[in-house]
C-alpha cells in the first residue's frame, strides 16, 4: 500500500459513520417507545386514582413517530453507507445533501413538535 493509497482509512471512516446512523436510530427507537409507553403508563395511573381518561394522550403517537423516524434512520444509513461504499470504490464520493438536510428538520420539527405537546400538557393541569 502506498503512503497516499487512502481507500482503506476511507472505508473505514465510512463503516464508523454508518454505525453512528445506527446508534442513532436506535436511541431515537428506544426514545419512542420510552415516550409512548410512558403516556399509557400515565393513563394506568390516573385510572388508580380514579380519574378517567379516554385517550392515552398524545405520547404515543410521537413515540410512534420517533420509533419510525429511528427506523428510517437505520435504513437511510444502510442506504447511505452501500452508496458510500461504491462511490469510494469507483472513485466518484459525493458527499451527502439532502439526506443530512432532511434528517435535521424532521428531529427539528419532532423536537418542536414535542416542547408544544409538553406546554399544552402544562397547561392544561
């Protein structure tokens, strides 16, 4: 291998950022569902108390969307990482655009979505 051969340290650095994909989408699966069962759980507790609820809340459907927007991810990953690999082997790297933009505003808009969600639950107690 020649001192300026970078294929390897390149490959490497793209199979380190895939599991950073993964890692991610994982942690926002895990989120999701920390979020959507604690709304059911909330909904088992106030019926101990007595007090009647008809709906779980809101919770469960944003830990629903950050649980497929964590699967997204890992497959957006996968996708992102094959494309990677062969535009290293072909010597033709693009690097990502629309991907990294689209990624920022849905967990900017899921994040927004929920500071609403916790205002509107404040207030309504």
């Amino acid at each position: 291998m020649a001192d300026n051969d970078t294929r390897p340290r390149e490959h490497l650095a793209n199979e380190r950022t895939f599991l950073a994909w993964i890692r991610t989408g994982l942690s926002m699966i895990v989120f999701g569902f920390a979020l959507g069962r604690f709304g059911v759980a909330l909904h088992q507790f106030m019926e101990m108390e007595g007090r009647t609820q008809k709906t779980t809340g809101m919770s469960v459907w944003f830990g629903l969307i950050s649980i497929v927007a964590g699967v997204g991810m890992v497959l957006i990953g996968l996708v992102r990482y094959r494309v990677t690999k062969t535009q290293l082997a072909t010597g033709t790297f693009k690097p990502a655009g629309f991907v990294i933009d689209l990624i920022a505003i849905v967990a900017t808009l899921l994040g927004a979505a929920l500071a609403g969600y916790l205002l509107v639950v404040e207030k309504s107690l």
